[in-house]
C-alpha cells in the first residue's frame, strides 16, 4: 500500500481537482511498483506526506468528497 496522491484536498473545489490530477500521477507509479492499494485521506497532507489534522466533516462537505470519488 501506498499513498495515492501528492496534494489536494477532497471535500473542496480547488483541492478535488489537484486530487484527481495527483491520484492518476501516482497510480501509474503504483502500478510500476506492484503495489495493489493506495490509499486516500479526506483531508490534505502535511510535512513528510502525513495527513494533516482534519477539520470538521460537515455534511456538505462529505457530498462534496462522494462528487469528487465519482469524477473522471
């Protein structure tokens, strides 16, 4: 398992976008390496790639995260 993006954020307009874009960056990388599962936060990443702190998950905030998982 890896994880499956460099930035971007789920929950956001401006971050879904960077999310998208980074996540087929690193499949392909994955993919290279064999590694089966990536694995994706709601929230950011922070120093040394750890998720930063998440804020709360407001409802509107959670639709917003489903619309992103479900673009192309």
């Amino acid at each position: 398992m890896m994880n499956g993006y460099l930035e971007g954020r789920l929950a956001d307009n401006a971050g879904a976008g960077m999310l998208l874009t980074s996540a087929r960056e690193t499949a392909m990388v994955g993919k290279r390496l064999g590694v089966a599962r990536l694995k994706l936060h709601r929230t950011g990443l922070g120093a040394g790639g750890r998720p930063k702190v998440a804020e709360v998950a407001t409802p509107l905030k959670w639709v917003k995260a489903v619309e992103t998982l479900h673009r192309n």
